[in-house]
C-alpha cells in the first residue's frame, strides 16, 4: 500500500502518496487504521486520489463507513482536496461543514494547511 511515515518538524504523519489510489472500498479504511497503529501515529495525511470517488458520494455510505472506522481507533485525518480534485455531493458538502465542528476529520487545499491542523 502506498503509505509511509513522515516526520517533519516533530510531527509523525502516515501519508499517502499524491494521486495514487489507496482505497476502493470503505472496508479498506482498515489498511490505514493498520499503518497508523503499527507505526504509533494516530494522525493521517491522504490525497483525494488516494480514495474512491464514490467516498466523496455522501448517499454511497462510504466516506460514514471510513470516517467512523478512524474515529474508532482514535486517527484523525487530514485529506488534501484543492478546488476541482473531486466532485463533492450536496449532502457531502453538508458533513463537510458539520465535520467543522470537530477535531477528527478536515479537508484542505493545501498539504501545508493540512499538516499545520493535524499539529494543531
């Protein structure tokens, strides 16, 4: 799997690799979950490419199925989205904006900002 552990500045992320398809299914959060555990990290860095296009499909249950897996192993992630990367649903919108509320879950348009929340 496309994962590896990166340490910049004291911070230890698991990250997937740009535009590399890492999950087909909601099942395969579990790879993730995997990574992070057996390296010691509870934070994760993915790309919008690294998952499946109907995760950004609220009505598919895929991003709830990935998204509850993580918050049960206590991994918070960080997923990089620039504007136009992929086709948000309306409702995803919405759990977007709810998921703004929480500290376990973030989309942003740059590795940069992403990195900068997971540290925070």
């Amino acid at each position: 799997m496309g994962l590896s552990v990166v340490d910049e500045a004291g911070l230890r992320v698991v990250e997937g690799m740009p535009d590399q398809r890492l999950m087909s299914l909601a099942d395969d959060a579990g790879l993730l979950v995997e990574a992070c555990l057996s390296h010691d990290v509870r934070l994760a860095l993915l790309y919008a490419g690294n998952l499946p296009d109907a995760f950004f499909d609220l009505s598919s249950g895929e991003a709830g199925v990935m998204l509850q897996k993580l918050r049960n192993y206590g991994v918070r992630l960080a997923l990089v989205c620039p504007e136009g990367s992929a086709r948000f649903s309306n409702r995803f919108r919405e759990m977007v904006a709810e998921e703004r509320t929480r500290s376990d879950f973030g989309i942003f348009a740059t590795r940069e900002s992403a990195r900068q929340w997971l540290g925070g």
